[in-house]
C-alpha cells in the first residue's frame, strides 16, 4: 500500500518535526529585507521602519475600521539567524479582513522595495487561487509553496531552475537563498498579478463601504461602554453568535442566582457602528428571549421603536451580558478593558451620558437594501445577461465578484483552443501522485487516440482479437448503447448513494445550525456510543473465539462428522442372513433394496442427530461441573444442560445411606 507523500521525516532520517498548519480563518503574512549592503542591525532598523509605517497607515485609514476577530499584527522575531515581521490574524467569516490585510502590506511594498512580503493562510497560496484561470501550466498547489511574493508593489513567482526536472515546493531556507544569490530572478506574470490582485482594485474605499451604521435602542450602560469604544460591537456579536445552554442561563437571574451587570431597562436611542458582517450576523439569528429581556423587548415595541429595531437593541444589550459573565471570554483583551470601565462607573471616576449628552452624539442609519437579493437580477447575472441599470441584485462588491466568475466562465467557452478535455480531464500535474516516476498512475501520451482503438485492441475470453480496429471502432460508432441490467442496478445504486448523501448533508446542515454547547454534548453521545461498539465487537471476537475452541474439541471427538459410514463385516447383512431360500429369495431382497436404502438414510440423520447430540453431552459431562467450551457454547446459545441421570442416582444413593445410619444410630 502506497501512502500520500507529507514531506515528513521520521526518526532515524532527520526528523525535523511534524507538519504544521494553520487554524481555520487564519491569515499569516512574514515580511523580510533583503539586501545584502546591509548588516544585521541595519536589516533590524529597517524592519522596526517597516512597523512604524504600518502603524501610520492604520492611523489614516482604519481610524473608525472594525476587525471581526483580530486586527493586524507585526512582530518583530529572529529565526535561523535572519530578522523578520511576523504575525498572523484570525479574521473569523469576514473575508473582507484577510483583503485588507494583503491591500496594506502591497502598499508598504511601494515604500519599501526592500521588502519581500509573503502571506498565505489555510488554503496555502490564496493568491494563486484567485488567479487560478490565469496560472501557467507548472505552477500547481503542489510546486506553490514559498514561491509567491510581493515586492514593490508586483506579484512575483519563483519559477522552475533549468536543472529542475521534478518540479518540487521550495522550503523557506532555499527560498530565502535565491532572494539572496538572485533577486531578479523571481518572474512577474501581468495576468496572474491583475487576477490575483482584483478585489484590491476598489481600496481604500471599500474600507468605508464595509461598514453599517444603525440607530437601535440600547440600555444607558450598554451605550455608554460603546460609545467609549465602538469596536467593542465586534465581540459582543460574536457572544451572541456563538451563544449556548450556559450562556442563556447567565441570562437569567433566577437560575444562575447572579445579577445581571447590564440590566434591560433604561433604554435610549444611539447609533451602533458595525461591519456588514457583523450586523447581518446579528440580524439574522433567530431567539426566544428569556425573562426578563423579553418583557423588555415587548416594552420597546409598545413604545413605537419598531420589532426589528427593538429585537437588535435587546440582542447587543444580551451580547453584552453575556461577554461579560461567560468564562469563555475571560481571557478575552476586550472583557478586561470594559470591566475597568465598569469599575470606575462603580468607584465614581466615571459617570453614565445624561439625556442632554446622548444627544449630542452622532447619529446615522445607513440603507440596508445591501440586504436585500433580487433573484431574477441574480438570474441574469449568472446568464451575463444584466440589465445594465445599475441597479444589480444586492450587495455592489457580491455583484462585482459574481461578474467576474461569469466573465472567466464565459472566456472559457469562447477560447477555441479549449476542448471538453479540459475541462474533464486531469493534467499530470494536477494529480496529488508524490510516488516514484515508475509507480505513477499516468503517463504522458505523445498523441490523443481515440476510444475506440483501445476496446479494439481488447482480447476476448477465448484469448483471440475480438474484431479489428475499423471494424470495432464503426460498430461502437453506429450501434446505439443498449442499457443492460447491470447498468439498471449500478444506477439505482447511484440513486440510492445520492440519497444517501442529501440525507448526509441534511443532517450536517441541521448539526452547524446548533450551538457550540449542543455540539459537544452530540459529540459525547456518538463517542459513548462508538465505545459501546467497540465493546460489542470485543464481545463478538470472544464469541467466535470460544465457538472456534468448542468446534476444535468437537472434531477431536468426532461430533461433528455428519455422515459416518458404517462399518460391514464380511458374511453379514442383507446377503448373510439369506440361508437357502434360493435365487426367488435373493431377486426379491434385491427389489426391496432401493426402499430399504431410503428408509436408511432417514435413519443414519436420526443416528447423527444423537451423536451429536450424545457427545456434546459427554464433552458437558467431561467438565466435571466446571467452566469449559461445551458449557458456554450453550449457555449463549440459551441452552441449559440437565443433571446427569447417573448423578441423580448417585445422590439418592448417598442420601438413602445417610438415612439408614441415622436410623442406626
């Protein structure tokens, strides 16, 4: 057996450690200079300069930005003797994030030519899968790795050596040493980089076009930590979000026996910054306030705030309690920062807005038609057939992006180079084969032959040329494919696969719909009940062990030889005991022969039935009342042997005798 090859080196040949790879929703970026006029403190400087821009560039346009998760972080790290940047970002399920990240450190780039910038994240080279279309024909995931840079504001590639014959990843070290030996050499290719880079084509104005402002009814507490720090809304979305049994209960005073920290009263209007991610998150989950937020839900909606209006302001305010108490978050920067704000509220260094300042704060509500999808301009965008108003089905960057698929989709069609073959069949290199060249599953063919050349070229089973190349390849041309009963059952097989697999993603569906506290308990179960399996199957391997002995000592025994033969001795039977009676005798005993051989064997069945059943008593009765093979086999099979009669006897015996001596005595 053939196993995938990983690049990893066990002990005895270099072990350098276990393969890592990134979290899901995970970007890391490393930044490096190279230059090789510079020394070891110079290159250190320049990296501290490198910080010091990022930090500039935040500042001018990510004044008022929202991160999902985490925002950009470069430190500053030593490895294998070089200074670098590093970090990595966890942008949860706004994309937008990871984008941003890319469009700040290529801007840097122009400043810094210096630096040599790569960033990947779960998927490995995510630029090169943007660029997939556009891609030349070695480049594959396979060769990707550490090839792919950013320098002065370009997308290059580190193409093949001319001595490379197996195309092969690079390794960071070798990477490194071609920037150094040859820093002209990496290519840069026009398609691949306006692919790769086209979502970066609407910054830095998509940075303000990401966010959503909305005017909600919040409790005074609540506005007020937000207002302090607008960011904030960011986890407190996602406690809500990620919501569970514990996080309800914290809800509810009564059965936590805790006070709540962020009371549902006392409500005011203020606008909540958020990013459409966070808002849409928001918007769209589906609860059943506990009491008390529910009554207080019902007081907003009687006060004329409107139900979707009062639904969200009750969700931050619950979002908020519950980043607050959970023991999830604690360790969350987030939490720590907002209880000093809610101790200084209790020791008097702080104070609640009073009416007159709430309204002095800013206040905006953005259109949410972003929200809304008109399917039959969907439709016609996917048939790139838009009406051309303007006007689009949704949101403006979901639109751009729907278009460019078409526009890739629709040049693929139209390329006349382009056959069914490519899109069907594999290239070589796109086949995830790391095995030696001689065990490969392929090969390249110098000519494309047709179909029918190789069912000609197939022997029957008589071992001759079933018909010649011509002849076979007109006859599978002209003859219409009849669709036997195998291919009937392999069908039905095919729909009963494709149930079984809607019914999979039904279920798996229905599973991400649930909490992250329901998750572990479904989890549990199916390990408990993987355990009870495995259990059983133990249980059963005893079984046939125990039913392999019993069958092993019944053999010894001869109980299990079904059709003995029995034995003749010379002189007797049917021809033995005719004395004199003559040949009339002998014809008449020869007519009844065929009856009698029938009414033989149904007795040699009742004489093997009572073997059988004889020596499994004799194996019983050899135990001597101990544990043993026969006495097992039965008991599982229900089976509960008698008392032997020879031992009934000889207890009656014994307690007669006893009873005379009592007399005796």
């Amino acid at each position: 057996m053939h196993f995938p090859q990983d690049d990893l080196k066990w002990f005895g040949q270099g072990f350098d450690g276990f393969p890592k790879k990134l979290p899901d929703d995970v970007v890391e970026y490393i930044i490096f200079v190279i230059d090789t006029t510079l020394s070891d403190i110079q290159t250190r400087e320049r990296l501290q300069a490198f910080q010091r821009s990022v930090w500039q560039l935040e500042k001018k346009f990510l004044k008022e930005y929202i991160w999902q998760r985490e925002h950009l972080t470069l430190d500053l790290v030593r490895e294998e003797g070089r200074w670098m940047l590093k970090g990595r970002t966890n942008y949860g399920d706004s994309v937008a994030d990871e984008w941003l990240i890319v469009w700040l450190l290529r801007e840097l780039s122009k400043q810094f030519r210096d630096a040599w910038i790569r960033i990947y994240d779960t998927d490995g080279e995510f630029l090169l899968i943007e660029a997939a279309n556009a891609l030349p024909k070695w480049l594959n995931p396979e060769v990707a790795e550490n090839r792919v840079w950013i320098n002065s504001h370009r997308l290059l590639i580190v193409p093949l050596s001319k001595g490379e014959t197996d195309p092969a990843p690079l390794n960071m070290k070798d990477a490194l040493k071609i920037l150094d030996d040859s820093p002209a050499r990496p290519q840069q290719y026009l398609k691949v980089e306006k692919e790769a880079f086209h979502r970066l084509d609407k910054y830095p104005a998509a940075i303000a076009e990401n966010q959503h402002h909305a005017t909600l009814p919040l409790p005074r507490k609540v506005a007020h930590i937000l207002h302090m720090n607008p960011s904030y809304i960011a986890p407190i979305v996602e406690a809500f979000y990620l919501r569970d049994p514990i996080s309800i209960r914290l809800l509810q005073p009564e059965k936590s026996e805790l006070p709540l920290t962020f009371t549902p009263d006392d409500f005011i209007q203020v606008s909540v910054r958020f990013t459409k991610v966070l808002y849409a998150q928001l918007l769209g989950q589906q609860w059943s306030p506990p009491l008390p937020w529910d009554s207080a839900q019902e007081r907003l909606v009687k006060n004329a705030h409107g139900t979707e209006k009062a639904e969200m302001g009750v969700k931050v305010a619950a979002g908020l309690q519950i980043l607050i108490s959970h023991s999830l978050f604690a360790s969350n920067k987030s939490v720590r920062e907002i209880k000093l704000l809610l101790e200084d509220l209790d020791n008097g260094d702080d104070v609640l807005p009073t009416d007159e300042e709430v309204a002095s704060w800013p206040k905006r509500e953005d259109d949410e038609s972003w929200l809304n999808i008109d399917f039959s301009e969907f439709e016609k965008e996917l048939a790139g057939k838009s009406s051309g108003d303007g006007k689009g089905f949704g949101d403006k960057n979901a639109q751009d992006n729907l278009k460019k698929m078409v526009e890739r989709f629709n040049a693929f069609l139209a390329d006349d180079e382009a056959d069914h073959k490519g899109a069907t069949d594999l290239d070589p290199m796109d086949v995830d084969n790391d095995s030696e060249a001689g065990e490969r599953g392929w090969e390249d063919p110098d000519t494309d032959e047709p179909d029918g050349e190789e069912i000609a070229g197939e022997r029957d089973t008589t071992g001759t040329m079933a018909s010649t190349k011509d002849a076979s390849t007109a006859e599978l041309r002209t003859k219409p494919r009849s669709k036997t009963a195998a291919e009937g059952e392999d069908a039905s097989e095919d729909e009963e696969a494709d149930a079984e697999f809607a019914e999979y993603e039904a279920a798996y569906e229905k599973f991400m719909t649930l909490s992250a506290a329901e998750k572990a308990l479904l989890t549990d179960e199916a390990r408990i009940l993987a355990l009870e399996q495995d259990a059983e199957q133990e249980e059963d391997e005893e079984i046939k062990k125990l039913t392999e002995a019993m069958e092993a000592e019944l053999f010894g025994h001869g109980a299990l030889n079904l059709t003995p033969k029995p034995e003749h001795v010379h002189g007797k039977g049917l021809l033995g005991d005719v004395k004199g009676k003559g040949k009339a005798k002998l014809e008449e005993i020869s007519e009844e022969g065929s009856e009698e051989d029938e009414e033989d064997d149904d007795e040699n069945l009742l004489d093997e039935d009572y073997n059988l059943a004889d020596n499994m008593l004799k194996a019983f009765k050899g135990q001597a009342g101990l544990a043993g093979p026969a006495g097992n086999m039965m008991k599982l099979m229900g089976v509960q042997f008698p008392r032997d009669a020879d031992d009934e006897i000889k207890d009656k015996r014994s307690e007669d005798e006893r009873k005379g001596k009592a007399i005796v005595e």
